[in-house]
C-alpha cells in the first residue's frame, strides 16, 4: 500500500512538473530582443572641471574652469533579456558640445567636440505591475572624442589654438520604465547619470600649454519607442 501510494505521488509529481514546463513553454513566446529610439536631452554638470594655464596661475584653477553645453540628440539602444529580470542593454549614439571658459577664462572659446559613448548597462527589471514595467541599471562606458577643434577666437587677448580631449572609461547608472500598449510596442521614459571625466591638453596663442580635467558628468534624459520582438 505505502508503496503504491509513493508510485502515485511520483507519477502526480511528473504530470504536474510536465504540465507547469508546457504552461511556461506556452507563455514564453517573446524573444529576448528589444530596441529602443529615444530623443535625449544631455545634460552636463561640468563644475568640478580644473584648467592649469602654465606659467599662469591666476588664469588656472580655482580661479578658472570650463562649461560645457547641452546637447539633444537621437539615440538607438539594443536590450537582451536573459530571464524576465535580468537584461543587458547597448546605447548607441553621439552628441557634440561647446566648451567654454569660466571664472578669469569667462566666455573663452574653448573649442568644441562630439562624443561617442557606448555603454553597456546590467539592468534589473521589475514585471508585477502589468504594462507599467520600471527597471534600474548600472554599467560602464567607454568615450571616444572625435571631431575635436580649437576655439581660435580670441577673448581678452588670448585665444585657444588646439584642444584634444582624450579618451576615457565611465560609470553609468539608470533608472526608467517602459509603458507597453500591447505585446511588442510601448514608450519609454529613461534618466541615466554618466560620470566622465577625461583629461585634456590645450595651447592658448599657439605657445602656452593648458591641461586639466573636463567633468562632464552629464544627466542624460531620453523619451521615446519601445519595441520587443
């Protein structure tokens, strides 16, 4: 009798094991993939920047510093979910930006520059509230400047004649939520805070040599479509 009655619970177990893997089966129809197209509003926070003029002590810092603009741009970011959860995502796009003096350098033309920052971003997705999906990530970035030019114009007599900023890693971190219409489409809204903060090397008047830290730091706001495969 124990005998028969272990052979039932084992065989009650496997149908109920059969019939929960051919429910998930049923319900996992959506693949992995999902992309995004957001316009970003990218914000820099470049107080902490530092300027060393050479020889010049009351044109560096704290006496000095830079301010980089902001910048709206278009952005593509491709996500890979490996459970319902747990996702990775790859932001694509470049945004270029004025630089400009402050302090004793006010409204010196730095020079201006477009950024490509790649990142990759682990990201935790939270799915008990129906189609309003919020999700939190971190990851990391790694900045190339291209298009780098020199402000030439001079203010106060003195005038920048090369600038190249250098490539550097970064932290990232976000927060955002997707709202789904229906099963593929949805819109999206996303916060990201970057920390950049690459070195860079200047001349002033074709002879002076500058270098110091540009602490972009941007907040990075994005609106836009979600689509999941």
């Amino acid at each position: 009798m124990r005998k028969s009655s272990i052979t039932g619970a084992m065989i009650a177990a496997a149908l109920m094991t059969c019939s929960l893997g051919q429910a998930a089966k049923a319900d996992d129809t959506q693949s992995p993939w999902q992309v995004r197209v957001r316009a970003l509003g990218v914000l820099p926070a470049s107080g902490g920047s530092t300027v060393n003029v050479q020889g010049v002590p009351a044109l560096s810092s704290p006496n000095s510093g830079l301010s980089i603009g902001n910048s709206i741009v278009p952005e593509l970011d491709i996500s890979y979910y490996f459970t319902p959860n747990v996702a990775a995502e790859l932001i694509l796009g470049v945004t270029p930006h004025n630089i400009t003096g402050t302090g004793a350098l006010a409204n010196t033309n730095i020079g201006r520059a477009w950024l490509l920052p790649p990142t990759l971003l682990a990201q935790w997705h939270f799915t008990d509230f129906g189609p309003f999906k919020p999700y939190i990530g971190i990851g990391l970035n790694y900045t190339i400047f291209f298009g780098q030019s020199a402000g030439y114009t001079p203010t106060n007599g003195l005038g920048v004649t090369n600038l190249s900023l250098n490539n550097t890693v970064g932290g990232a971190f976000q927060v955002g939520f997707d709202y789904m219409i229906d099963k593929h489409w949805g819109l999206n809204f996303d916060v990201k805070k970057y920390i950049l903060r690459p070195t860079y090397n200047a001349t002033v008047n074709n002879t002076i040599p500058v270098t110091g830290t540009a602490a972009i730091d941007p907040w990075i706001i994005g609106a836009g479509v979600t689509y999941r495969f």
